[in-house]
C-alpha cells in the first residue's frame, strides 16, 4: 500500500501539541521547536519540583575558540534556571543562577549541571575547571529552585571529570552518577591517578578491552559530598560481558542519567562520537546495567545530552541540538514525549 507522506505530515501537524509528534515503530513524524531561543542552551537536566518542572542546562556562548577533541570550543560562563508549569507551557527564565566568578576554586569552561531537592535546600551540582585545567565538580545551595545559588569554597573531595547525574532513590538514598572522556577528562583518571597524557580515549593497543565506566557514588545525608569513593557503573552487553572501547555504538562517552521505571533502573547515556544516546537497564542503582538499545538516534550537530523525567503520569526526554545556529557548540534545549513499549523498553525516536 502506497502512503502519501505529505497528508500524513499534514494529519501529525494537526495533532501534535507542542511539538510532540505521532510514533510509528522508531519514527516521528514532528518538528519539534526549541524551548528557548533568546540564548543558547544544551545538557538540559530537568526535574518536577512541588509539581511544577525546572530545569537546568549549561548556557552556550560564542567564544570564537577553534573546535578540538578536548571540547575548548565550549566556554559557558554562567547557569540560568527555567521553568514551565506543564509540557507546551510558557517557559520562564529565572535569569543568572550561578556566574563562574561567583565560585571561588573555578577558572572556566562551566559545562553541563544538574540539580537536586532534600531537607528543604535545592542543591546546583556542576563540573568547571580549576585553575590547573583539571574538571572537579561544585555544588551550590539555595531555598528556591530558581536560585540565585550559593558556591561552596572548595570542589567536591574526590570529584573528577563532568556530567553530574543525581538520581533519588524512592528509599530516599541519592546517588551521583558522572564522567565524560575525551574533554571530560575521565580517562585521565584511569590509574587513579591524574595522567594529562591521556587526551581522548585509552589509546591503542585497548580497543579490546572493557570500555571506560562512569562513576557512581552515595550522596552523603547533607548533599555536599560523596558518602564513599566513586565506583564503576558496568554496562555489560546480550552476552553478559562487558561493552567494549571499540564499540563506540554502545560504549559510554557522556551525559549520564538514571531514572526507575516499574521497579528497574534505567541507566541512559551519550555514545559521543557515535552521536546516538543509548540506555541500558538494571535492578540496582550501582548496576551492572545490561545494555537494551538507542533512545535516540543523531540530532543536528556533535552532541548529544538529555535528561528523561516524569509529569503528570507521561515520560518525556529533554534534549538539546543545533538545529538552530548550525554550529555544534551553540545550541538548543528542546522536549519530547518518550515512549515505551508493553515490556517496558523505550522506542527510539528518529529527531
């Protein structure tokens, strides 16, 4: 049977709402528009707080700095908060949460946060350089969700690399999942030992050996540290045996996240270079995690980053690409429905 894709483009335009568009198998017929285009943002890590959503990206800016493996094109300055009563929502800009020169330990390049609500304070946790180029993670502290943030006066003890994931667990524990290679620094951590030497991936002579994990770690009860030393998130494939460093369709690069669905852990994640973001799923927080498939495949763009949150009983993942300006490291936040199958797994959306 023929079908005319114009008249179902035009059918899928009229339902959509907010951008999110009909699923058919692994695609979407959508056009999907930014949720803010007075500045630019990316890594946008949201959340549900009393009910309303928040949420939280770096904040893109044209440094004029040449494009390199190690991410120097990618010079972000400061934080601002959104938020938005409901998915299609007016989205609000809180303005300026958190300025670099505000943290007193940071010299630059302020990359992707995420946030997080206990005991009463919200809390801003960040990876930024120090003033030896090495990325540590800060956290920062507020009564409202919007900020303005305070900075605490040194990196979190035993941080390392990017990409904070905080994930709270209905038994109330919270972990930090993070790390990132290439410019994230994660393989200069290798030995236990910081090795500027390391410069991309572990290099030749390892492409058959397990791929490089991210950290996990126990929030301690106050949120301002590790309550252990960071551990390895596994992610093992059909077989049982670990994802390769060649495989780089499946390996992890960046951009954790964790969120539970029906009892299982869902431990999502960026293949970087591979450009697709991928999950994997478990049944405890620290893994292993058996890998299960593409979320999404490539945006517009190098990057890719995300974050999947609940509202109001609908799954949606929040992502970001380049859609707008065409250069990678100026980019755009926007939202989608996420969808799953009768067992559970997420099916892929074709951006």
């Amino acid at each position: 049977m023929m079908i005319n894709r114009s008249l179902l483009f035009n059918i899928s335009a009229s339902v959509v709402a907010f951008g999110l568009g009909v699923q058919n198998g692994v695609c979407q017929v959508t056009n999907v528009k930014p949720l803010v285009t007075d500045l630019y943002t990316a890594d946008p890590s949201a959340h549900v707080f009393n009910g309303k959503i928040y949420i939280y990206p770096s904040h893109d800016i044209e440094a004029d700095v040449p494009q390199d493996d190690e991410g120097g094109h990618f010079q972000m300055r400061d934080y601002h908060v959104y938020s938005m009563d409901k998915i299609g929502g007016k989205v609000t800009d809180h303005g300026v949460a958190l300025d670099v020169k505000d943290v007193p330990w940071a010299d630059k390049q302020m990359w992707a946060p995420d946030a997080a609500f206990k005991n009463g304070t919200y809390y801003l946790y960040f990876p930024v350089k120090d003033k030896e180029g090495v990325f540590r993670m800060g956290v920062a502290t507020s009564k409202s969700p919007t900020g303005p943030f305070k900075a605490e006066p040194e990196p979190m003890k035993g941080s390392y690399s990017i990409d904070p994931a905080v994930f709270t667990d209905t038994d109330g524990k919270s972990y930090m999942y993070l790390g990132g290679i290439w410019g994230g620094q994660l393989q200069r951590w290798h030995t236990g030992k910081y090795d500027k030497t390391l410069m991309t991936d572990l290099g030749k002579g390892h492409e058959n050996e397990p791929a490089l994990s991210a950290k996990v770690a126990v929030m301690s009860d106050d949120m301002l540290s590790f309550a252990e030393p960071l551990k390895d998130v596994q992610i093992l494939d059909e077989n049982g045996k670990p994802i390769l460093a060649s495989d780089n369709k499946r390996r992890f690069f960046e951009g954790a996240w964790m969120h539970k669905y029906n009892g299982k852990y869902y431990f999502s994640y960026s293949t970087g270079d591979s450009h697709l973001l991928c999950y994997a799923e478990g049944t405890n927080p620290y893994g292993p995690f058996t890998y299960k498939g593409v979320i999404m495949n490539p945006v517009e763009g190098w990057t890719t980053h995300h974050s999947i949150v609940e509202v109001q009983g609908k799954w949606y993942i929040f992502y970001h690409d380049a859609a707008l300006s065409g250069k990678t490291h100026l980019r755009n936040v926007k939202v989608r429905e996420l969808l799953r199958d009768s067992n559970g797994d997420i099916k892929t959306i074709n951006p």
